[in-house]
C-alpha cells in the first residue's frame, strides 16, 4: 500500500480554518437580514447536532426532541420575564432545566429501540408541548412570551453573531470531545451491537441515558439562544412538527457524519425562507423535497460527498489490473 | 450512482439559482428609470391554515384599493406620483414565522411600512417587533384589544374593530334585552379569550343580574363539538354568545341543530357575516343573531353597490366582512400618505394620527383615534333568514351599532399602560 | 347533574370516540401488518372528507346520492394512496424505520397543499343528507341522528374489518406476510401486491372516516393534521396492530375528553396525553399489544 505522509494540523483541517474564518468576518461586510438568517441557523445547527447525539450516535430515533428545545427556551423566557433574574442566569439555566426534564423522559425512554423509542419520545414532548399551550398563567399559553429583554451589550445583530458563534465553536469542541472520549465510543458500540456491549460488561442503559441528558441539554441552550434572538417564545418550539423537522435536518445532512447536521439546518432553514417566499404552497415544496430526498440521499449530502470521495480514494489506491 | 449525482446537482442548483433571485430583485430595482421609486408596502398574513380564506378577501379588498389608485398613476407624494408595489408573505400562523417575516420585508426587501395580520397571537408579536425597530404597522384584522390598549405605542394603527369595541356593542345591544343567564362558547385562544373577556366586563357594568353559567373552550380546529354542545345545554342558559367562525363556527350550528340548541336558546354570533353564511348555504339556521361588520345587501347605497361590482369583477366573488376590511386599511394608508407628502414613517404617522375617511358601510366615515390609533369602526346585528334571492341566508331586522361609544375611553388606556410600565 | 346530562355527555363522548376509531383504526391495521407508522394517515382522512364534499354536490345532496358517495368517496382516494403506495414506499420496508416516517411526513404535508390546490382556499361543509337533518328523540331529548349513524358505521366498520381479518383469506395472507414475510413469499404469494393492498384497506378506512364526518361540521384542509396526531395517540395506546385496542383506546380517549370538558375544561386536551404518557410508561406495548422485551 502506498504510504500517506503524514499530513500537519493546519493541512489536515485547512477546510474547517476557512470555514470558520469565512464566518468569523462574515458580518463586516453582509447586509443585516444575512446576519439574522447566520445567527438563526447557527442555533438552529446546534439543536441539530444535539438530535445526533441521540439518533446518529445513539442509533435511537427520537421523534421529541423539539421538547427540550422548548423548555430551553421557556425557562430563559420565564427566568427574565417573571422572575426578573439576571440574563447570565437566566441563560445558564435554561440546558440545566432541559437537561432535567431529559432525564426524566430518558429515564423511561432508552430502554425502547427503534419506533417504540420514537413514540414514547413524541408522547412526552406533546405532553409538554400540550401544558405549555394551556397552562396560562404560567406561559401565557398560545400567546407566547414575547417581549423579552436582551442586555445591552448583545442588542444589535452583530454582537449578537459573535456571542452566539463563539458559543457554538465551544459546544462543538465539547460534542467533539465528548463523542471521542471512551463514553461516547462505547455509545457509538451500543448502536453497533447492544448485546455485545451488554457481555463486555459495561451498563447500556446508563451510557444511553446518559447521551439523552447531555443531547437535551446542547438542545435546551439552542433553545435559549432562539429566545434571545427573537425575543420570544412560544409553545409551537415544541411541536411535534419541530421534531420531525430536525430530524428531517439530521438526515438531509447525513448522520454519519460529524457535521452534516450542520449543514442539513443550513440546508433547510435557507429552504424553508427562499421557498416561502416564492410560492404560498411551500408545504408542497417541502414534502416532495422530502419525498426525493428520501428516495435519492438516504446518506444525506454529506452521506454523498463522502462516498464519492471515498470511491476516488479508492480508484487511487487500487493499482491498475494488467 | 449517476442518477443520484445529478439528484445532489440539481439540489444545490436551485439553491444557488433561489439566493441568486432574491438578491437579483434588488438589483432591478437600483436599475430604476427617471419614474419614481414606488412605494413598497410589506403584508404579514396568514395565508395558511383555517383562516386562509379570510386572509385571501383582507388581501383582495386591499389590493382593489391600490389598484384604483395605481391605475391613475399612484398616489400622490410631495416629488409626485408613486405607485404602489405589493410585497406579500404567509406568516403560517405562527408568530416566530411572522417576526421573520417582518424583518426580511423591512430589512432585506426595504418596505417602507408593514400592513397586515389577521391573527391576534401573531399580532401582538409582530407589533413588539414594529415598536423596537421603529418600523409602521397597520392593522387591518387582527383584534385583540390587548395591540391598542395596554400593549399599544405609537408604530401600530388599527382600521378594523377590537375584541374590546365589539362586546361592547353586543353588550350595547344585549342590555336591552331579558336574558340574564349566558352560556358561552369560544375558541380557547387569544382571540376567544379576549372577546370573551371584553363581552362580559361590558355586561357586568351594563345588564344588572348578568350571570355567566357556563363556559365552554373548545380548541381551534376541533371536529367535534358535541361533548361542548351537550355541556352548554346541560348548563340551562337562556341565551348563548360566541366568537366561533371559520370551520368551528359551521361545525358547530350544524352539530347543535341536531341537539335542538337554536330551538331552545337564542344564539349571538359575533362575526357570522357573509364569511359564514356564504359556505353555509342552506345548512344555516334561521332566527340567529349575527354581529357583523358588512351586512351583504344593506344599506343599499350606490357606494356599497359600486363596491360589489369592483370587487366581483376583479375576484369573481362578491365581497364579504374581510374585503372592506382590506379596502379600508388601504383607504387610510394611502390617505396618510396623500397627506404626509412621503411615506417615510414619521411624519406619515404623524398625518395618520386623527385622520379620517369615507367607508362603505355601515357607517359614513370612521377615524383613526389619536391617543390610541385605534379607529370607530362600528358593527351590525341581524337575524338570520333564509332569502329566495340568494343562495345563502341574510340578515333582517338589521341594527347599526356605531364604533365611538364601544370605545375604551383614552384616559383608562392610559393608566392601564402606566401601570404595565411599573 | 341530572341522568340526561351524564347521558347526553356519554353519547357526545362515543360519537367522538367513533371518530377516532375510524381514523386510527386504518393506521393500526397498517402499523400491525406493514409495520410502519404512517403520518400519512390524517392527510387520507382529510382527503376522504374533501371527496366525499365534491361527490355529494355533485349528486345533488340527495339521500341517494350520499349513499353512492360513501361507496365511490373512499374507494376513489383509497386508490389514488395505493399508487402512492406502490411506487414510492415500497422499498421501504425493509429499511431502516426512520425512512419511513420521513416518508409519510413529506406526503403528509404534500397532501395539505394539494387541496389547497386543488379545493381551493375557501372552507367548506358538504350538505347534510336529507333524511338526516331531523333529530331524534333518546329519553325524550333531541339528538342529532347523523350522530346515531356515526355511531352505528363505527361499530359497522370495527366488525367488518375484524371479519376480513380474521375470517378471510386475504385476511389470513395479511397476517401471514405480517409474521413472517420471507416464509410468506417462499409460498409463492406475492407479498408486495398484499402489502399495497393492506395500505390500500387501511386508507380506505380512514378515507371513510373522513367522507362520514364530513357533513358534520366545516372542513379545512389543515384537519388532517390534527386528526393524525389523535390517530396515533389512539394507536399507541391500543398497542400497535390491535383493531379491538383501538376501539376500546378511542373510546377511553372520546370519553375522557367528554367528560373533561365538564370537570375541568382547559386540560381537556392535556389529558389524553397524559393517559398516553401513563400507559407507555406502564406498559409500553400498549393495552393490547404484543408485549415487547425490555433491556
């Protein structure tokens, strides 16, 4: 086999650098909506890769994690509003409250597979979704939280960027690490082969559940920083439309990979808006992409980029048959 | 593999070509001739979902309006005659969609002021919004007194009555009348509550023995309204109110028909207008008394009629509560700007602030209230009748309630947004 | 309260159970047999009360012309889905359950604008037929008959499909490619021709539904939206595959609400989906499901 050198850091991740230095200075130059719609999918990117916690990693397809997205963003919404707390607590509060109910509900969740997970997940998250709607006196139920106030300092849109891209760079370093570490490989084993995983000793149970609350948590922070954003909350974050639609972003990316989450948000918040805009008959637009999708990109785009580029690996490496 | 290939192209082409459009529209516009620049007006509206069709006539009747004044080359501004362009986005119902919205038209699309929202939970959103970044909003539907009372400011005007005018003008009526005992039915939401709300604070005051004995709160879109039929019946009231409409509002007089409630009872609908009667046909109720705002063939005047013939020719339909509506708000803005001189938001809200015009009926003019921008537009009760003329029911015995005396007096408002201040 | 009270809450309570049943009855048939979870479902529903809409003007709004309807409306949309069925979903089930669900998402918001598009945007309410529009008399007090005829079709359709499953050969091959499919298949059947053709009785049923309630009340095309997520709360709580759980799961969550409504009216909606959560925790199979192992 012919050897590879050894490539340097910067060379390796030469991709990730630009990237990240294409958004680190993307707010000097765009206009004001880009700047909106950027920090919308940043969030929204974050939820998405929290979902992947638990459906890529994880291997369980859950169909309610629009619940702790929700709650998030319900706990920073009621810490500012009602309870007039700081904002630093108020935002660090909100994954702690989700983490909270993510334990709860993965409690009696992970220890179903496949489309039982799915339904006992959906059934919790409507039944938040449905106390949020009525309950009223404490989240104004349909009407939403709005109005809520923002410390001065992240008030204009560019501010507001940077605090929320810096917070994403850190919660993906730590997914990353997390993903890694002896934990999160031997989740990666469970989705593999359960039984095996079962044998060798270790607690399935328990590194599931485990996934499931640092999965809410990630979700519950998104949450928050959507409330921020748009001043507002309402019991809608945890529809279970909400759901099916990140899961929907999880595959459109590719869940096999590290960052196609990412870029199935990206993907289908850019969608959703230009669609939208277009045509009134948007759910049409949606649903046949959906449906072509489906059929088409099972892998998600990032699923197909990186077949292809694996077949050009291999045209490389396979010598040539006389 | 090929097939998938061109599938992944294809993907990211529209996605490219889409981005490449949106921004091209502004580009064509920089490219402008020596005429004027036109006035960019952005509607928020529901375009989704039960309140669709209402949402469609707010939009008809509003587009008849600029199309009268566009046809004469555009309203006239201090540099000379502008037409009007027309921006239009579906908020889906959903108050984040609607914000959304509303940044993109102003921000990106560079709408000089928003019109729209038929929804009150949108409403209150989007005018937050409105009020932070200093942007106009004219509300032509959405009613929740809520918008021009403790939560209103000075970016959000209101054409159409609020949740708090038409219990009044119920009460107005009702006080009138012998029953003490009410049932009540409403959708459970903002918009339910609220007229709820405003219905009873009115009849407290007005009707001495006025008791509440039952109150029913079915969700929007519910199929079934039985178990809330049967409950309000079992309750024994002697008269029943609610702000049902759209589909729960025809789901439920032809399930309470079967249950003898309209034999039993009398029912006062409020909004059950010509956006009931018409889908009804002949499945309506007759002896039902219906609040509207646009009673179909009265008052009869030639300005009522010149409107239904406009109307009918450009939609093929005749007008209903919501296209006067429409017709209305497009009537003030365009008067503001006529007035004003521009349309730049200050001094055009500045022009708003009093003015006054000529509507269709039922009333001759209705004003734009300054202390509160919300203006007297008034309403209508009727019983329902069966008519050989049309194929769905009208209204007889047909009484005007004017808009002025419904009101909040300003100086309550003002306390009242005092006090939310502390 | 009074007999008649209780009484009439009952009967409001069973017309909306009956309800419920005819929309989750089809999707457990094709959770049981196909083993998919078909959002699809409230779309179907949806589509059935539209057509049923358009067939009875079209007669004329006559008695007879509702009957004819009722034969011609749920076959017409039950067909269209079988199309559906055969040339997009079909190699799904093997895969992975994910897809699937995706699947019946895309169609089910599909399904929404196209009768928009279709229907226009203009809510509507098909004629009440005739002989139905006087009501009748139970312990002296007016009922609405339509909603005796409701009533009556439930339990009609719950013993029909009960007989075609267990007393017919088709039924017979439905459960055979349901247990085993390879072994099925082996035998010479052809299992995706009785796959389609279990969708196909599944959305019949809900298409029936939809044309039974249609004139009900006003119909909008976002009511498939909600009725699919009664459906499958209805479903979950039977257990998936059982027809006699989802009667009895629709009747439980038609009386709950019934009688929600009198005791305490703003968590009526929270309630079915606390008996939800209460019965997946408990038992997580459902009432009358298959019990599953739990690790």
């Amino acid at each position: 086999m012919p050897q590879k050198a050894k490539k340097g850091f910067f060379t390796r991740n030469l991709w990730l650098i630009i990237v990240v230095a294409f958004f680190a200075v993307f707010p000097l130059w765009s206009p004001v909506i880009w700047k909106h719609l950027a920090t919308e999918i940043f969030i929204i990117a974050l939820f998405a890769m929290s979902l992947n916690m638990i459906l890529g990693r994880g291997g369980l397809p859950s169909f309610g994690h629009a619940c702790f997205y929700c709650v998030g963003g319900y706990t920073t919404a009621i810490f500012t509003m009602k309870l007039h707390l700081p904002f630093s607590v108020a935002i660090l509060s909100a994954p702690v409250v989700a983490a909270i109910f993510a334990a709860v509900i993965g409690f009696f969740s992970v220890r179903l597979t496949g489309i039982h997970f799915a339904i006992l997940t959906l059934g919790f998250s409507q039944l938040v979704w449905a106390v949020a709607h009525k309950w009223y006196s404490f989240t104004k139920g349909d009407d939403g939280i709005t109005g809520i106030p923002v410390p001065a300092g992240l008030g204009k849109i560019t501010a507001y960027y940077y605090f929320v891209f810096f917070i994403l760079i850190i919660c993906l370093i730590l997914i990353r690490v997390i993903q890694n570490s002896p934990f999160g490989n031997t989740v990666l084993a469970i989705r593999e082969n359960r039984e095996r995983v079962t044998f060798s000793g270790l607690k399935v149970w328990h590194h599931l559940w485990l996934n499931f609350v640092v999965a809410g948590f990630f979700a519950g922070l998104a949450g928050s920083l959507l409330v921020l954003l748009n001043r507002a909350v309402f019991p809608d974050f945890g529809y279970w439309t909400k759901s099916a639609a990140v899961v929907l972003m999880c595959i459109f990316g590719g869940v096999g990979v590290f960052i196609g989450p990412i870029i199935g948000a990206a993907a289908i918040t850019l969608l959703e808006h230009y669609i939208s805009i277009y045509t009134f008959y948007w759910q049409l637009a949606l649903g046949c992409l959906i449906i072509l999708l489906v059929i088409a990109l099972p892998g998600g785009i990032s699923g197909y980029i990186q077949d292809r580029l694996r077949q050009r690996e291999e045209k490389r490496i396979t010598p040539e048959v006389g | 593999m090929k097939s998938k290939m061109v599938k992944a192209v294809l993907f990211s082409g529209a996605i490219i070509v889409a981005l490449m459009l949106s921004s091209l529209s502004d580009v064509s516009y920089a490219q402008a001739k020596k005429a004027l620049p036109p006035i960019k007006i952005g509607i928020v509206q529901s375009l989704s979902g039960m309140v669709s069709d209402y949402a469609l006539e707010d939009l008809e009747g509003f587009r008849v309006k600029i199309a009268e004044v566009n046809d004469k080359g555009g309203v006239m501004t201090k540099e000379g005659r502008r037409k009007i362009d027309l921006l239009v986005r579906d908020d889906m119902l959903k108050p984040d969609v609607a914000v959304k919205n509303a940044k993109e038209l102003v921000l990106e699309q560079k709408c000089d002021f928003l019109v729209g929202v038929i929804s009150s939970g949108v409403l209150l959103a989007v005018s937050e919004w409105c009020k932070e970044n200093k942007v106009l909003l004219w509300g032509w539907d959405a009613r929740t007194h809520h918008a021009t009372q403790a939560r209103g400011h000075r970016y959000f005007f209101r054409s159409s009555g609020d949740t708090w005018m038409n219990g009044h003008a119920a009460a107005s009526f009702w006080k009138d009348q012998p029953f003490t005992k009410w049932g009540f039915i409403n959708q459970d939401y903002s918009y339910g509550r609220s007229q709820f709300e405003s219905f009873t604070i009115a009849m407290k005051k007005m009707k001495p023995g006025f008791t509440i004995v039952t109150e029913q709160w079915p969700k929007l879109g519910s199929t079934d309204f039985t178990p809330y039929i049967t409950a309000l019946m079992a309750a024994n009231p002697e008269a029943v109110y609610t702000s049902l409409w759209g589909t729960d509002a025809m789901t439920f007089i032809k399930q309470a028909k079967g249950y003898g409630l309209f034999d039993k009872v009398k029912v006062c609908g409020l909004f059950w207008g010509m956006p009931l009667l018409r889908p009804m046909g002949q499945e309506m109720v007759e002896g039902v008394y219906c609040m509207t705002e646009y009673p179909f063939v009265y008052p009869g005047t030639p300005e009522n009629k010149a409107f239904m013939d406009t109307y009918k020719n450009r939609t093929g339909q005749f007008p209903s509560d919501y296209s006067v509506l429409g017709y209305n708000a497009a009537t003030f803005v365009l008067a503001g700007i006529e007035k004003a001189g521009t349309a730049k938001t200050e001094p055009l809200i500045d022009a708003l602030e009093g003015i006054s015009i000529k509507t269709i009926a039922p009333a001759k003019t209705i004003t734009a209230r300054k202390c509160d921008h919300q203006a007297d537009y008034g309403i209508v009760i009727g019983k329902s009748k069966k008519s050989p003329d049309w194929p769905w029911f009208i209204l007889e015995d047909i009484q005007v309630i004017p808009g002025g005396p419904t009101m909040r007096p300003c100086e309550e408002i003002m306390a009242e947004r005092a006090a939310a201040k502390k | 309260m009074t007999g008649w009270v209780l009484m009439s809450q009952f009967l409001s309570g069973l017309t909306t159970a009956m309800i419920y049943f005819l929309i989750a009855a089809g999707l457990t048939l094709i959770l049981g047999v196909l083993k998919i979870m078909n959002f699809a479902q409230g779309g179907i529903y949806m589509l059935g009360a539209y057509t049923c809409y358009t067939f009875i003007k079209a007669f004329g709004g006559t008695n007879s012309g509702f009957w004819l309807t009722l034969i011609i409306a749920p076959i017409a949309v039950a067909a269209f889905f079988c199309i559906l069925e055969a040339l997009l979903m079909r190699r799904f089930y093997e895969k992975v359950a994910l897809y699937m669900l995706l699947l019946t998402y895309g169609i089910l918001i599909a399904t929404y604008d196209m009768a928009r598009m279709i229907w226009g945007w203009i809510i509507k309410t098909a004629p009440m037929p005739p002989m139905f529009q006087r009501p009748v008399a139970i312990f002296g007090h007016p009922f609405p008959l339509y909603n005796v005829f409701l009533i009556f079709m439930g339990f009609f359709m719950f013993f029909l499909i009960w007989i075609v499953i267990r007393k017919t050969a088709w039924g017979k091959t439905m459960r055979a490619a349901a247990d085993d499919r390879e072994m099925t298949a082996a035998l010479g059947i052809n299992v995706p021709l009785v796959f389609t053709s279990v969708f196909g009785l599944g959305a019949w049923i809900a298409a029936m539904g939809g044309a039974l309630v249609a004139p009900m009340g006003g119909m909008a095309a976002d009511m498939g939206i909600d009725a699919g997520i009664v459906a499958f709360i209805v479903v979950v709580i039977a257990g998936l595959g059982s027809l006699p759980g989802a009667l009895l799961a629709a009747f439980i969550c038609g009386e709950v609400q019934a009688f929600g409504i009198l005791v305490l009216p703003e968590f009526a909606i929270a309630f079915m989906y606390l008996v939800l959560v209460i019965v997946l925790i408990v038992r997580p199979w459902g009432l009358f499901g298959k019990p599953i192992t739990i690790k």
